[in-house]
C-alpha cells in the first residue's frame, strides 16, 4: 500500500541528488493515485500529526491530472515517471 509513497521519496532523492538539492517542480498523480497517497499517509500517520490535504509530498506541491500516468516534474521541465 505505501509503494507510491516510497516511490515519489525515492523519485525526490534522486532528484535532488542530479539537481545540486533543487526541489522539482510538482509532481502530476491522477485522482487514483491521490486517494492511493492519502491512503499511505493513513498509514505510517499518527492521527492529527500530519495535514492529509494532500497538496505536497516533502515540500514538493502535488498537482492534480485525470490524464496524468504519475510523474515528477524536474526542475527543468523533465517528466519522469514514478513507475
């Protein structure tokens, strides 16, 4: 259940490890893989601790896309897929 949040960290790292520590610019999910993600926080969450609007993952805004297969959007515009 929590792979799409491990896989957005690791895409984050590896970002920040190619692009001296710059954040990127959002990352794209789908409104499935939004409910998925709250999901996730539901679960490694203690209740209250953490905002479950969903709007950023480590600082990094989350837009929403019916369209969107899941990406990160670099800090030079690359889309890369989280899967």
């Amino acid at each position: 259940m929590t792979t799409l949040y491990l896989q957005m960290t690791d895409k984050l790292s590896a970002h920040w490890r190619a692009h001296n520590n710059a954040y990127p610019r959002k990352f794209v999910l789908s409104p499935a893989q939004r409910e998925e993600y709250v999901r996730c926080l539901q679960l490694i969450t203690i209740p209250g601790e953490r905002d479950m609007s969903a709007t950023k993952h480590m600082g990094v805004p989350i837009e929403i896309n019916e369209a969107s297969p899941g990406v990160i959007v670099a800090v030079d515009g690359t889309e890369i897929p989280l899967q």
